[in-house]
C-alpha cells in the first residue's frame, strides 16, 4: 500500500517536470509573437506585459487541454484576445497614444528607424477591426484562412478588412510624404 | 481579371498566389511594380512591428508559473492536512462516543452477578457485625455510620474487574442483595434495571457506587435511600 502510494507520488512530480518542461518551452518559443501580438492590440507596452502574464498563466492552468503543440499559437493568441477582452469588463484603462511614448527599437539606422516610427504610428491609428488582422498576416504569416478562424470572422469580412487596412496605411504614408516634401521643399 | 479586383487581391494579400493575379503580374511589368511596392510595404510594417520585448518577460512568465503551481502546492497540503486532521477527530469523537456507548451498566451487572452466584450468597445465614462490615467497607473509605440491619453475608468479590463488596442485608420483604462498587471510568452508576426475578438500583456517592438488587416485590427502594443516609466516606 505504501509502496503504491509512492509510486503514484513519483510519477505525479514527474507529470509535473513534464509539464513544466512543457510550459517553458512554449513560453521560450512564442513569448515574443505573443508580447508582439499583445503589444499591437493595446497598443501599451506595460499593459501588454500584464495580459501576457495573464495569458501565460491561463495557459499553464490549462496546458493539459493543449493536444496539439502545433495549435499552440492560435491557442494562446485566443487565450490573450479573452483576457484583453475580460480587461474591458474589468475596468477601461486610460490608454497612451502610440505617438506620445517612444518605441525605441535601436538596432537600426536613424532614417530607417525615422520611417518605422511613422509606419509604427500609422499601424497603430488603423482601428482595431482592420489591425488585428493585419498584425496576424504580417507577423504570424496567417493566411487569410487561418485568420478567419482565428477571429472567428468569414474570409470575405477578413479579406475586405486587410485590403482597407492596407489601403488605409498606403494613404497615411503617402500623405506623411507629401508633407514631408512640402515642409522640405 | 480587371484592374479593381487586381488591386483589391494584392491589398488584401500581397503575398496572394491566385492564378489570375500570378497572371496578370506576369503580363505587366506596372503590375510587377506594384506587387513589390505592396510586399516592400508589408516588410517594412513587418520590421516596424517587431517591438522590443521586455528583456525579463521570458523570466517573469517561467517565475510567476513556478509561484503559482507553488502556492497551489501548498494549497494542496493544507487541504490533505486539514483532511487528515478531520478524519483524525471523526476517529477520537467516535471512539470516545463508543466507549460511552460501552459503559457497564452497573444496576444490570449486579443483577447479572446475583444471577451468576446463584444462592450462595443469599443462603448464607452469617451474622456480620457493623463493625466487620465497616472493616470491609473501609478499603473504599466509607463507612456506615447507623446499623443496617442484619447482615447475612459480607464479601469482597470481583465486580467486572474490580473489587466490590458485596453484602446481603435484611431488606423489609426479604432479602436484598446490596454491591459497594468504587468508581471506575467505565461505569455507569445511574438508574435502574429488572429482568423477570429481580429489580435493580444504583446509586452514585462519593467514592463508590451502590447498587440494590432485590427480587421483585422487595422493597429495594427504601433500602436504597436507607444505605444512602447511613453511609459515609471520608474525605
């Protein structure tokens, strides 16, 4: 009897290493698409950390329901989408303007970085209807299949949605060039 | 595929392998142009996108986790531990309610003991003096302080275990079987019993307990309240 109970003891703290192996692979794989994913939905690097978090922990709660490692994605972003959704009911937070805080990202040359800031601020003003679906092709490479799905949309509604998202961002960046030229000329 | 639906294609999806765009690309070296327009486009956004993730995110997300599965942890031995220490004061609560449930009812023992002895006790035609009683009666530290009545025999006997005194005494119809049982924790030394030939009593006192058997029609009551009134014990 105690040897059973032993037995089952060991192979419960061996469930356990295996899902905590489990949880930090996940974690190291996808934390950045996620935090990225959070990042452009909020739209607020703090409160994106916060839901991340949240999201993470959701997820090791429930890792046992994820089968499937491949769906590990799709499962975490409708994990966060949730609790971005669950912060609503919460409480509304008093969100920064993506122009007013700087999104520093060092690595590249200033004009390079001049320009992203200004795709950055662009992205950021196209309401949230046609930016998440755009953030999911441009940084999850999501076809448009895939992103019906995921948001739970027709592919007609998500197709309509990229192409005026696309058509949005090209009219802002051609009118920001043109005041450039003016200011400039 | 007109030139609409071309471009709405391409916006939609820059990266789109419809047969019909392909097609039309190939055509035209202005489509071309503007497919790569479209995919430097979305580079750039893709660039753009990649914000810098907090360094200590990956550490925060592992730590929090290991917090978190160890306060449940703890939360799972308070819980074993409180059902432990449950089923542990189920076990003493019952057991103590069934050693109550256990105790010897000492009116039915005595009535049980006359039976047993049979008339060995109640024919002996002795002529026990107060004071022998009272040197007998003195092991439980009493003593009687008036004469009794005539005692036809007075003994030590074995009362479940513990030495009693037994006696038989003059009673108003007969005779009547009279145990001084000192106190045990496992006797219930209250109320009364009758099977179909005798009644009991007992009695709780100071030091001991009395216990008055009689055959039905004796008058074991007054015996009872008699003995009651007439024993002492030291303090």
């Amino acid at each position: 009897m105690f040897s059973r109970k032993q037995n089952s003891q060991a192979s419960v703290s061996s469930d356990m290493a295996n899902k905590q192996k489990r949880y930090e692979v996940l974690v190291l794989a996808l934390h950045t698409d996620i935090f990225r994913y959070a990042y452009w939905l909020v739209k607020d690097k703090a409160v994106a950390e916060d839901i991340v978090q949240e999201t993470f922990l959701r997820a090791w709660k429930s890792l046992d329901s994820l089968k499937d490692e491949k769906a590990a994605k799709s499962w975490l972003i409708t994990i966060l989408r949730r609790e971005n959704a669950r912060r609503f009911e919460r409480k509304r937070f008093d969100l920064v303007d993506i122009d007013d805080v700087s999104v520093i990202d060092d690595q590249l040359s200033n004009e390079v970085e001049i320009e992203h800031r200004e795709l950055r601020a662009i992205m950021a003003s196209l309401s949230e209807e046609y930016r998440e679906p755009l953030m999911l092709q441009i940084v999850f490479g999501y076809s448009g299949d895939e992103i019906a799905q995921q948001l739970n949309l027709n592919k007609n509604t998500v197709m309509t949605r990229l192409f005026r998202a696309r058509n949005q961002v090209k009219e802002a960046l051609d009118k920001a060039n043109d005041d450039r030229g003016r200011k400039n000329g | 595929m007109d030139e609409l639906e071309f471009r709405r294609t391409l916006y939609a999806d820059p990266n789109s392998t419809d047969e019909g765009v392909l097609a039309a690309i190939a055509e035209d070296p202005k489509k071309q142009e503007f497919c790569k327009e479209l995919k430097q486009l979305d580079k750039n956004m893709h660039q753009a996108s990649q914000v810098k993730v907090p360094d200590d995110l990956v550490n925060k997300l592992i730590l929090r986790q290991t917090m978190q599965s160890h306060k449940s942890s703890k939360l799972r031995n308070r819980i074993q531990l409180a059902m432990a220490a449950s089923v542990a004061f189920v076990v003493g609560v019952s057991f103590t309610m069934w050693q109550q449930n256990n105790l010897l009812d000492l009116s039915k023992q005595a009535i049980a003991h006359v039976h047993y002895e049979g008339d060995y006790a109640l024919d002996a035609q002795e002529n026990v003096s107060l004071q022998q009683v009272n040197a007998k009666l003195a092991k439980f530290g009493g003593k009687f302080s008036e004469d009794i009545g005539r005692v036809y025999y007075a003994n030590f006997c074995d009362f479940e275990n513990v030495r009693s005194l037994h006696m038989v005494v003059e009673g108003e119809n007969g005779k009547v079987s009279v145990f001084v049982v000192p106190h045990d924790d496992n006797h219930l030394a209250e109320g009364s019993s009758r099977d179909t030939r005798y009644n009991s009593q007992a009695i709780d006192l100071k030091r001991a307990s009395i216990i008055v058997v009689g055959e039905e029609g004796a008058n074991i009551n007054k015996m009872k309240e008699q003995l009651q009134r007439k024993i002492q014990f030291s303090a």
